[in-house]
C-alpha cells in the first residue's frame, strides 16, 4: 500500500489532503468513492498515480 511504504499514518495523509481519518479508512476499505480531486490529491501527496492507486484489475 503506497501510503505504508511512504510511512505515513491515516491521520497524517489525512490532514494532508484535507479530509478526516475516517474518510481514509473508508476509501482504503473500499467503502467510499472518492471526488476525483481528492483522489489527485491523494496521488500527489504519496508520489503516485491514479492508476497504481485506484484502478482494480
């Protein structure tokens, strides 16, 4: 998970971009559907794209 190998916690990528702790630990479960600008954001902060991030196969 991209936001592990960046070492950072739920709170930190949170505050980060802009939303609550809560609000990551829906979308990492899967439980929430994201604007497409926090996911950029979300992209941005961890150094990758949307694609390696929110594409599944």
């Amino acid at each position: 998970m991209a936001r592990i190998q960046k070492d950072l916690s739920q709170e930190q990528l949170a505050e980060a971009v802009g939303v609550t702790r809560q609000t990551i630990g829906l979308i990492e479960a899967g439980n929430y559907n994201p604007t497409i600008r926090l996911c950029i954001a979300i992209c941005k902060e961890l150094g990758t794209t949307l694609n390696d991030i929110f594409w599944e196969e």
